[in-house]
C-alpha cells in the first residue's frame, strides 16, 4: 500500500512539473512574441513612405493575428488567469497598433450615406434617405463608424469602408449593413439590432449587447457581456466569450455576388469554418458543454442573399 502510495505521488509530482514546464515555455514564447511585435511598431515613424508605413503595419498585424491565435490554441493547457491576462496584453497592444496607424496613416475625410429607417412598433418602415459626413457622426477624432443611433438603416458601401477599423457604438432597433472587408471591427452596447458585414480582414471584438443578430466573417472574435444574441460566423480561430449567456451560433448566412473575392481580400479561408468551436471563458470544463451557449437550431436560422440594402433590411423587418 505504501509502495501504491509513494508511485501515485512520483506520478502527481511528475505531471504537476510538466504542467509548470509547458506553462513556463508559453508565458516565456508569448512574451517574445509581443516583445517582437513592440519593437517592430517602434520601428515605424514619420517620414517612412505610405507604402513602407502600409506594409510594415500589415506584417505588425499577421504577427498580432499568430500571437492571439497561439494563446487560443494552448486555452485549454493554461489557467483561466494567464489566459485572460494574455488576451488584455493583445487587446492593449491592438489598441496602441491602431492608434499610431491613424497618426501615421490618417484617414482622407469623406461622407457617407445613411439611410434612415424608422421603424415602427409594427416594424413597417418609412424610408428617408440623408448625408451625414464622418465629422457630423463622431465627436471625437479617433471615432469612424455609427454611434448614438435609434429605429434606423445604417450603411456603408466598399469604397467608403476600405479596410477601415471602425466601430458601432450605443445603437438601438437599428439594421446596420457594411460591405466590403473591414480591418478591425469594436462593436459595443447594441440592442435589438442586425449587423451584417462582410469578411473582417482583422479581429472583431464584442462586448455589452442584448437581443441582437449578427452576421459576420473574421479571423478573430472576442465577445463580452452579450446575451440572448445570435451570431451567424465564419472564424478561422476559435470564438471566444467571456461573461455571456443565452447566445447562440451558426455557421455565416450572407451571401452576394462578390463574396468570394471578400474572402479573399480579408485572408480568410472559405473552407476553414470554426463556427461551431467556441470557447468559455466562464466555463473551464473540457468535458462538459457550456450552459452559457449552443448551436442554433437548424430550423430556426435565417439568411440574407444579395447586396440590395433596402431589400434586405425590408426581408430582415419581416423576419424578426
């Protein structure tokens, strides 16, 4: 018995300190990485050309892309902290990659449509086509995208998106379609709202909203603080949520002519779906399913086909 007793410890020390190897070896590989990374965006400066500033921010990016997708890949080896630790540090860095770009790259000024939709209690629409230029829409000058807004249809077409990082702040019973590939997507307190974007070229990051439909395509998704939401996804990584419940998940649901070619220009696989692999970041047992998400029911999904506007939100307000 003593004999059964010492050999169950020897094996319990054993794998406890190959646990604290593998540990040490992705906290030493990952600080690495980021190391690279800051020293390579300190790099770029004024006075590079665009082209030089275009390539060198697309590279800091892959780098940033493999960085979040090796900490997704060893989730289930590390413990909750390190794992959650190592996504603030990549949510940071992503934050101060995309600032300098802006002061290095800044954006040409230009207007876009809006087209605003009321929608009634019946959800029958009344359409009123108006320009709000980028400085009406922001009040800041790092914010591009839709904010503060209520009951109507936000748009935008590919020459105006343009691999732009943009954001969708504070809307309400709104139905936002963006075509053509975004390059970084931040989504915050939405409710009862449909967005429909093409292939993200980048990250999507998700947090505080309630009641919505999402349709999207993107190498990353981060989503926080969201419930009874749906996500129809294409995802070469895995999925991640943290502090959700009652959000479901099926594979992506927009299809148009030039869906391909999107594809394409994002770097994103067609035949590489991770919809339905999504990782809890609330629930730490391998072996038994999430309570906070599941796979939406066949029978219950919805599709969007083409890239007339008007015609799918009208089919989005019959549908909800």
């Amino acid at each position: 018995l003593l004999l059964l007793l010492f050999r169950f410890l020897l094996l319990l020390l054993l794998v406890c300190g190959s646990a604290m190897s593998s540990q040490d070896e992705f906290l030493a590989s990952f600080k690495e990485k980021i190391a690279g990374i800051r020293s390579d965006l300190e790099g770029l400066e004024k006075g590079m050309k665009k082209e030089e500033l275009v390539k060198g921010f697309d590279e800091i990016m892959k780098q940033h892309n493999q960085t979040s997708k090796f900490v997704t890949d060893n989730t289930y080896h590390l413990p909750a902290y390190d794992v959650r630790s190592s996504q603030q540090t990549l949510s940071k860095l992503l934050s101060e990659i995309s600032s300098k770009k802006r002061k290095l790259i800044p954006r040409k000024k230009f207007a876009f449509k809006a087209n605003k939709q009321k929608v009634s209690e019946k959800k029958k629409a009344v359409v009123e086509s108006s320009t709000v230029t980028a400085e009406e829409n922001k009040p800041d000058e790092d914010f591009f995208g839709f904010k503060d807004e209520e009951g109507k249809v936000l748009t935008l077409s590919r020459a105006e998106l343009n691999s732009a990082d943009l954001s969708l702040k504070n809307l309400t019973n709104c139905q936002v379609f963006l075509q053509g590939t975004p390059g970084v997507l931040h989504i915050s307190y939405l409710k009862d709202c449909i967005v429909v974007v093409g292939p993200v070229y980048r990250s999507l990051l998700l947090d505080h909203c309630e009641g919505c439909t999402f349709v999207f395509a993107c190498q990353q998704l981060r989503i926080h603080n969201t419930t009874h939401t749906d996500f129809y996804i294409h995802v070469t990584s895995r999925a991640i949520i943290e502090d959700c419940n009652n959000v479901e998940f099926a594979p992506y649901a927009w299809k148009y002519d030039d869906l391909e070619e999107d594809f394409q220009a994002a770097g994103l696989d067609m035949h590489l779906n991770n919809w339905d692999k999504v990782n809890d970041f609330n629930w730490l047992k391998p072996h038994e399913p999430s309570p906070h998400w599941k796979i939406k029911p066949e029978e219950e999904r919805e599709f969007w086909v083409g890239d007339d506007i008007m015609q799918l939100a009208a089919n989005s307000i019959r549908n909800k």
